[in-house]
C-alpha cells in the first residue's frame, strides 16, 4: 500500500545514489517538483530513463545528478536545444554523461516489457538504424519463431524507482491521472519503488473518462505537491508556462546563469510545495 | 476572400502544397506532419483533395475534415493518444513527414548527433521515432534550409533508413520500406531512380536548377526537362490565407 508522505521524504526513501530513475509525463504532469528535489538533495551517479527528456533532466544533467541517460528525444519543445545536456555530451560538463539511446516505440515497449515481466519486448523498428551498428547492450536482432522474419529486440526496463506526478490521490494513496497519458502507469507497474507526486489528495476519486487509475497497493509513496508538474501543465488544474520553456533557453545555455539558477530556484528554497 | 486582388503565392504557400501533394492518394491513414508547414499541408490535403487523412492536432486530438463554423479554429473528431500511435506505425496506417539534420542520396535521415555516435561533435535530439517509421510505413521528409550541411553524401547515423539500408536487409524485413518524397524550400526531389538515389521531380517557381545542384552535397539525377512545383489553386492560397493560418506563421519557417 502507498505511503502517503512529504516530497522531501519520498525522495529520501525511494532514490538512491547510483540509481535507475524513470521521470516520465509525457507534454503534461512532468514530475518537475520531484526532479527538483532529487537536485536538492545532491543525489549522484543516477541513470535516468525517460521518452522525452525536457527541460526536466537537463537540470538534472547540470546539477550533476546524472551518469548516463536511457532516451529517444532530448529537446525543449518548441524551442531547440538541451543546451546542458548537450554540455554534458560535447564536453563533459559537469562530467561525462553516457548515451543509450532508442526510438520513441523501442522505449514504450521496454516498459510494456518490464510492466509485464517479460525480458524484451519486439519491434519491426531499428533494423538497418545505426543503433544496431553501435552494439548497444539493450538490442538485439531476433528471428520470429514462426515466419522468419528477422526483428528486433530491446530488453525490459526496470527502473529502480519510477516517477511520475498526476492530478489526485485519494487517502488510501489510490492514485488518478487523465488528459495526455504517456507511459506513468508502465514505468510504475516496471519499477522497484514508485513515487506519484499529485496536485491534491482527496476523500474519494471520481471517474473520469479515459483516466489511468494506479491502484495504492502498485504505488510506493504518495506526495501533495501541488503545481508539481510546473512549467508542464495538469489538465484541470493549470496551464503549461510556454514563457518558461522560451526563458529556460539563455539559462541553460550558459553555465554561470545555470549556476544562479541552482543556488536560488532549487538550493536556496527548502522544499516548498511538497507539505505534509 | 478568393479572386483579384489577391497577391501571387508565397514561397511558404507554395511549399505547403507541396507537402499536401506528399499524402495524396494515401487514403485513410494518419498523417504525421512534423513543421508547421507540413502541418499546414495535411490539413490542406485533408480539407481538398484527401478528406480521409486522418490529422492529428499534435497533441492527441484528431482533427475533423472541416472547419469550425466561426471561420478559422478546428474541430476535433478523435482521440488518440500516442500508445495508439504506436499501433497505426505498426500496422502501416501512417505517412509521416519527418524533419533531418542530415539527409543522404538514398534516403537516409539523421537527427542524432553530428561526428561519432559515440563521441559526437554535436548532440542533436535523438532517433525519436525514425527507426520505426522508415521500417513500417512511408516517410516523406521536410527540410527548410536546402543546403550542402543538410544534404549530405553520408549521414553520420542513420535513424531512418534509406534505400540502400532497407535493400541490405532485404525482403521481408523492407516491404513496407518507402520515402516518399522530400520538399525543401527550394525543390521537391523523389527517388524514382533505378538505384533508387534521389532524383530532382520539380523546382519551385523562379528557382535555377543550377541553385539546386549547387546546394546539394551529392549529385542528384536531373530529368531532360524539370517541371516547374504547382502553384496553389486560389482555393487553396484562401484556405491558406484565411482559415488555416491567419497570422502567416508559415512564413517564419523559411526566415
């Protein structure tokens, strides 16, 4: 059964120097407010997996948290560059980053994979790519049993801890998303310990059509972090900031900006939307 | 809205109905326009000639073939969240108009990184869904700068696969394997060659086929007599104009 507790505990409890840790969200609820405490608390050496890496692993990268990154797309939408991330990869700022990359397909299957407890899961995808010429440990080709087709398979993911942020919990740590769902529910149901930061905690959950429901005996640790997936939006709550994706471009793209940014937006707050 | 007065066509319009022209005949199968201007010219070809494409909003809305009674805006007539992507890529319900940071004579596309893969002079956004697409469907590709940076003898990494990659796997593993075409904002070129290398099909209006060659990094087939890319329909420019992109952000796209 999920625990309900504070950010700054959840954070404590589930994540773990040397880490595989799994932000996903996909357009909207990104786990910002999570991300963020994960910096605060100078957790190091981390794999992060994540679809689309946004502006939320880019402070993760600068802030050094981060030894390699599991990926398909790394951009700031409708703006350009991971201007850290790139840093990270062209120089090794603050250190070197390593790459495992995938297709946006190749990911969601992995986590369908690891969800279902199955070591791999199959595509049609990457045959030809030069991802299969980079020998990457995490794909391989296969022949079909049955046609003999020759294919693709891309081992399971099973984060360490998933993470993910959603519009409600109830008190029993049931948890409730709707809107533009990505892969939350796989990358809960694939990953050791969870936490679901939600925007408030509520006596009962109402249905709501094509919600995603994680029931609190698949969930880890509960949070109230309301506006948590800010600058990303949580449909019913609040709208995605476009302004701060656009600011977000100068600052990353210079070190000592990025610096400020650290000292003041992340360690010089104490953990502020996260109470008990 | 339509008839004198009107001025004569953009570069920007007559490279929307360019990428419109890439989905026709596709029949019911989800559009993939990555741009604006692709995503001008799907929702054209939806709205004139092709009106069972199916369009989404870029988010995970299908837009209906119609337009909103107050004039511009949209209508939304489905739902399909990206897990639902994934199945039409599998099943080769989509055309795609991709975008490339690189892009070779057989079709072969980069948005990964520049230099070596594992040391890469310049970390781009990453495969995405290329790998897929080019394997399970056809792909067309949109390049804004047509340039010798762009159009490359060799593609530092291959994430969608051209034709060269897809013959080296051979059948069955290439039936579904097509690119389509590639608009840029000087030609539409195509790859209706014996070795299946790219071909010049149109230059744009007013556009040298000296122009081309010279910013195009390999040589490219060129017909005896090159046609001339259609110029949109008055119909169309109004659509355009009027309805589909009042604030003419499609001209931003070619700065």
């Amino acid at each position: 059964m999920a625990e309900i507790v504070s950010l700054a505990e959840a954070v404590a409890l589930a994540v773990r120097d040397g880490d595989t840790v799994a932000m996903e969200g996909f357009t909207h609820l990104i786990p910002f407010a999570a991300g963020h405490e994960v910096i605060r608390q100078r957790r190091r050496d981390l794999t992060l997996v994540r679809m689309t890496p946004d502006l939320i692993y880019d402070q993760l990268i600068g802030a050094g948290c981060v030894r390699k990154l599991v990926f398909s797309w790394g951009g700031n939408p409708g703006v350009g560059s991971l201007h850290r991330f790139r840093d990270a990869v062209e120089h090794s700022w603050p250190g070197p980053l390593e790459l495992e990359e995938h297709s946006h397909a190749g990911m969601a299957n992995r986590y369908v994979a690891g969800a279902s407890g199955l070591p791999f899961a199959v595509l049609r995808g990457y045959a030809g790519t030069g991802l299969m010429a980079e020998g990457m440990a995490s794909v391989r080709p296969i022949t079909c049993p049955f046609t003999g087709e020759i294919l693709t398979a891309v081992s399971a993911l099973n984060p360490d801890v998933a993470i993910v942020h959603a519009q409600r919990a109830d008190t029993s740590g049931n948890v409730q998303l709707w809107g533009i769902t990505g892969v939350q529910k796989e990358a809960v149901l694939a990953a050791e310990r969870s936490i679901v930061t939600v925007e408030e905690v509520v006596p009962h959950l109402d249905p709501r059509p094509g919600s995603v429901v994680l029931p609190s005996w698949t969930v880890s640790y509960v949070a109230e972090a309301a506006g948590g997936s800010r600058p990303s939006y949580a449909l019913g709550y609040y709208e995605r900031d476009n302004d701060y994706y656009v600011a977000w471009d100068p600052i990353a793209r210079d070190r000592d900006a990025f610096r400020r940014w650290l000292d003041t937006e992340i360690f010089g707050m104490a953990e502020t939307m996260g109470g008990r | 809205m339509t008839g004198p007065g009107m001025t004569g066509p953009t570069l920007a319009e007559i490279c929307v109905v360019a990428c419109a022209e890439a989905w026709r005949g596709d029949g019911a199968i989800l559009a993939g326009p990555m741009g604006l201007i692709p995503a001008l010219g799907a929702r054209l070809a939806q709205l004139t000639f092709a009106p069972d494409l199916l369009v989404s909003d870029g988010e995970a809305g299908l837009l209906a073939p119609l337009l909103a009674p107050s004039g511009s805006g949209t209508v939304t007539e489905g739902w399909l969240p990206y897990r639902s992507v994934f199945t039409m890529v599998a099943a080769g319900r989509r055309h795609v108009m991709m975008g490339a940071s690189q892009l070779d004579r057989f079709g072969n596309q980069n948005i990964s990184c520049i230099g070596d893969w594992a040391r890469p002079k310049a970390q781009l956004l990453g495969v995405r869904g290329a790998p897929g697409n080019s394997i399970n469907h056809p792909v067309s590709y949109w390049l804004p700068r047509h340039s010798r940076r762009v159009l490359v003898e060799r593609v530092d990494m291959a994430c969608g696969i051209g034709y060269d990659r897809a013959a080296a796997l051979g059948a069955p593993g290439n039936r579904f394997h097509e690119v389509r075409v590639v608009v840029t904002n000087l030609a539409v070129l195509d790859f209706r060659t014996p070795a299946r290398t790219m071909r010049l099909r149109s230059v744009h209006p007013g556009v040298p086929v000296g122009d081309v060659l010279a910013a195009t990094g390999f040589p490219l087939t060129v017909p005896d007599e090159v046609p001339v890319t259609r110029r949109p329909s008055a119909g169309e420019l109004a659509l355009i104009r009027d309805q589909l992109d009042p604030a003419a952000r499609r001209e931003r796209e070619l700065r």
